[in-house]
C-alpha cells in the first residue's frame, strides 16, 4: 500500500500463529493465522473484517505482543512487538475491557498514565482532555466497575490514546456504543488519523468501518483474502435493469454470459467494473429492441464484497 | 510514579484485602486475651498465622485474576518491562506484611500495657521471623499465580504444604536412625519455605552457633537469615521469567 518511503507503523511478515495446548496432541493444534503480511503506514486507518475465528484478534494481539508468533516477525514503528520501545508507540484497546474494582473511571485514567511514565501535569491535562472528547463527565468519577459497557468503551478508548500514541490497536471499539457515541468515536478516530496516527480496528460492523474511509484486510479462516483501498473494494458494481419484457432472450442475445448476474423476463442485473461503460450496455439495448423502463447502477458495499470474497475463498 | 501506582494497587486491588488486614488483626488480639500464651507459643502463632496463611490470603488472585479477566493484556502493553509488574506486586505484598506485623506488635504491646498479664520478651524476633516467611511464601504464591488463574494460586499452596508437610513429618520420623534421613530432612528443609530454620531462628537456638564457609565463620541466625531471602529471589526470579515468557490473551467471545 502506499506511503512508501515513511517508517511504517506496523510491518508483519509471513506471520504464521498456531496454538497448541500443552502436552495436546499435534494433530489438536488450531492454526489461527498463516503466511499473513501486512504494513500500515502513519496517517491510514486499516479495518480488519472476517467472520469469528477468521483470525482479526490473533493479529491484533500479535502486533500488540500480547502473544509470540510461531513464525514470521512483527515490528512496531521499526522495533520489535513486545519490546519497551515499540510499546511506547503503542495504545491498544481490549474487546472486553476490565478495570480494577474500587479506582474510579478519573482514577484508572491516572494509572494507566502513571504506567505510561507520563509526569503529574501531563496526565491531568490528559485526563481532563479524554473526559472532554469522549463526553465521560458525567459518569468519570463513578466507580469503574459500576460502569455500563458503552461507558468502559469510552473510558478503554481514553485509555489507548493516552500518550498520543503513534499506533492504535482497536478491538471491537464500538461494541456497546449508542449512536452518538458511535458518530463520535468516527470523528476521533479521523482526527487522530488526521494527526498522523495510523489505527488498526477489528469489527464485525461492517458499515461503521465504510464510514470510517478506511483500508479494509479481509480475512477468513487465518489468512487475508483481500487487501483493499475503500475504492478497491466499492469498484465492484451492478447494473439492474428493469424491461418490460423479454428479459431472458435480452440476456441471451445481446450480452456476453460473463457479464449477466441474473436474468428474469422484467429485469436484469449485469456486473460491470467500469461506470464509464453505462451509456454504451444501455444503448447497446435499446439498439438491440429492449424495452428498457429504469436503470440503476448499484455499488457493491463493504459487507457484500465481503460475502462474496468469502463465498469465492471457500 | 508507576511504582507507587503499582505497589498501591496490591491494597486496593479487592474490597476483602482490607477485611483480611483486619480479621488477622482482631485474631492476634483474640489469641493473645483469650490464650495468654507464652512468648514462644504466641511466636509459633504468629509464624503459622502471619508468616504463612496471611500471604496466602493477600496473594490470592495477585496475578491470576487480572490474567483471567484480560486486565493484564492492558498493563502488558504499557512502555514497561513486564518484570515491574511483578517485582512491585511483591513489593506491595511485602509492605502489606511489615504493615501487618507491626500493627500486630502494637497491639500485643497494648494489651499487654493495659493487662500485665504473659510476656513480650523476644516477641521482636519472632515477627521479623514471620516477616521473612511471609516473603517466601508470598514471593512462591506469586510466582504460582503467574501460571494458575484466579485465586487458585493459594488454594493450591495451602493444600500442596498441608500435604508436603504430613509427608515430610512421616519420612522423617520413619527415617531418624536411617542415613537416608538427613538427606530426606535436607530435601525438605533447604528448598521450600523455611519455617523450622525459622522458627529455631527466633526461638534463638542460633544466637551462638555460627558456620563455617571456606575460611570465614557465619553465625547461624544470619545464614538462616540469608537463605530465607536467597529463596525469596529465586521463586521471584522463577515467576518473572515465566510473566516475560508468557502469552496473555482477553477473554473469549
């Protein structure tokens, strides 16, 4: 992908991870990831999409270095995960995240900025900014165990961009999210990509990430099906036609096979990779005696390329 | 600033750390008024109670239930070595500890004043006693608790040394005019918490006897001493291994 020559933000080579439960037998092993690589870049955020156990949380946790890879490497703004240095450019927000029990939501944001080693007055002015951007006034000083699972996402999310970090690994970021919250946390995240972060987000919802601009990696059973630019992956797209009659013999006679995805006597539906190559199918039609009564050019969207890459994988 | 945080976080980590602190304390009162026991039977008491079960008690879960939970995957991820995790865990139960022991010497001092009744004499050594073993074994507790999850790290401790013991206390006995018996004696003694060197330390059956190590003359009370903590460091240095070796993951969906 492009931004060549910045220092990427995350490079993962040939990453193969397979669990094997001590003393298990081998042919028990689960292979989570294979042969999977991939480099962000400063400023790109990068949706990673796939169905459960299609390997997103594997490779999250890998770059974050919560887990050792089986093979291949993983390097985080140019160091090695799991080192001091690459943690240092590193916010990570968990699926499931969990606070110690008597801190406060105003507390657990001190401490997560004490054990990032930032001084008194940075992590004040930290904390009053998260309690700001991500609207927690009214709930931050409540014990963080009372805290509802709309609020930890919040205060998990305060938590990752503590440090302005140069990386965040987001693991489900909307999952109990309201509306607002959810249009929020699209503004924050295109702020901090604006600024300079690149952002890695796991998320089964499909169109918050559409929204989001951003790069999508498909995956399904460990590996990366595609890897796509928002533009790649809404070029795909489908031309219906509606006929008043004679759909069928239409298709037959004037269309390459190819091209048709559905044929009835009132409509047709027809891929097409090129917008540019509308006026000519349809007057192509019209020459050919089709009665043509609407033309409709549909986009494939996130979740249909998905489908369809995971029909074609499988 | 990330050490205070961390070694605060071991008294505030769960709401029963402060009912332990206090139910340990009424007991050291209760035994006391209700025993009058002598300066050694009360030291015995305090070995057993605070040296052994209480940092069972506290250590409970120290690790284990921020690894089952999935709250280590967000300190882990911290600009830290993950050996500080550990080492300030440990500090913090060790500070529990001296805390404990000295509200307790308090206490007795207390009753005593207001009682005249039993002694206090020698009661000092039999709390630094105490104190070194709470060390040992909350140091192995923790260490435990890197591997197994939740409290069990300490359910697990408590009946692998009931055992322990009742199998040592048999082999022994049976092997007193045996060969074997010293060696079996030195098995049990030397690489395990060291309650009976401890408890010969602050009886002071060591205050006269010394050992000798190459061309130098060591007393007794200070290698018992030195080996309580030689044996401090290396079950922590066993548990910061395993934490910087081992893979953390959140909980599944």
């Amino acid at each position: 992908m492009g931004y060549d020559g910045d220092l990427a933000a995350v490079e993962c080579r040939q990453l193969t991870k397979v669990f094997r439960r001590l003393l298990a037998r081998r042919t028990k092993a689960v292979c989570a990831l294979r042969e999977v690589s991939l480099t962000v870049h400063p400023g790109q955020i990068v949706g990673l999409i796939g169905p459960n156990g299609a390997g997103k949380s594997t490779l999250l946790n890998l770059i974050a270095g919560l887990i050792f890879p089986t093979e291949g490497q993983v390097a985080v703004c140019g160091h090695p995960a799991r080192s001091v240095a690459a943690r240092r450019n590193l916010g990570y927000m968990p699926e499931h995240p969990v606070f110690p029990g008597l801190h406060s939501g105003r507390a657990v944001l001190r401490y997560h900025g004490a054990l990032l080693g930032l001084s008194a007055p940075t992590i004040q002015h930290q904390v009053e900014q998260s309690v700001q951007q991500l609207e927690m006034g009214a709930f931050i000083d409540r014990p963080a165990s009372e805290f509802s699972q709309g609020m930890k996402q919040r205060l998990a999310l305060a938590i990752a961009m503590m440090g302005n970090p140069r990386l965040l690994l987001l693991d489900e970021p909307s999952n109990g999210l309201d509306p607002v919250g959810i249009v929020q946390l699209r503004d924050l995240l295109k702020q901090l990509r604006d600024a300079g972060a690149a952002i890695v987000i796991s998320s089964h919802r499909l169109g918050e990430l559409e929204k989001l601009t951003c790069d999508y990696l498909f995956m399904h059973h460990g590996r990366i099906l595609s890897f796509a630019d928002k533009a790649v992956a809404g070029q795909t797209a489908r031309l219906r036609v509606e006929l008043v009659s004679g759909g069928r013999r239409v298709a037959e006679t004037l269309l390459p096979t190819s091209q048709v995805l559905d044929a009835s006597d009132t409509a047709l539906v027809l891929a097409i990779s090129d917008p540019d190559e509308v006026p000519n199918i349809v007057a192509n039609l019209a020459q050919g005696g089709a009665r043509i009564m609407s033309v409709l050019l549909e986009r494939e969207n996130i979740e249909e390329t998905f489908l369809r890459l995971c029909s074609e994988g499988t | 600033m990330r050490a205070y945080e961390l070694i605060k976080e071991t008294f505030l980590r769960r709401r029963s750390i402060a009912v332990i602190h206090l139910i340990w304390l009424v007991l050291y009162g209760l035994f006391w008024w209700l025993f009058l026991p002598d300066p050694e039977e009360y030291g015995r008491f305090l070995l057993l109670w605070g040296g052994f079960l209480l940092p069972l008690a506290l250590s409970a879960g120290i690790l284990g239930d921020d690894i089952a939970s999935g709250r280590i995957c967000l300190l882990v991820t911290k600009p830290f070595w993950a050996g500080e995790l550990y080492v300030y865990r440990l500090i913090g139960l060790s500070l529990q500890g001296a805390m404990q022991f000295l509200l307790a010497a308090l206490l007795v001092f207390v009753l005593h004043t207001v009682t005249r009744r039993s002694s206090v004499s020698g009661l000092g050594l039999w709390l630094f006693a105490s104190w070194l073993l709470f060390n040992t074994v909350a140091a192995l507790s923790t260490s435990v608790s890197v591997v197994i999850r939740r409290v069990h790290n300490s359910l697990l401790l408590l009946v692998t040394f009931l055992t322990g013991a009742t199998v040592a206390q048999i082999l022994i006995s049976n092997l007193s005019n045996h060969p074997l018996g010293t060696v079996v004696a030195g098995f049990f003694r030397y690489p395990f918490p060291p309650f009976e060197l401890l408890r010969h330390l602050a009886k002071g059956d060591y205050a006269r006897e010394s050992l000798s190590l190459g061309g130098w003359r060591i007393p007794t009370s200070i290698a018992c001493v030195g080996h309580s903590l030689i044996l401090t460091v290396v079950y922590a240095g066993a548990g910061i291994l395993l934490l910087t070796r081992r893979q953390f993951s959140g909980p599944r969906d």
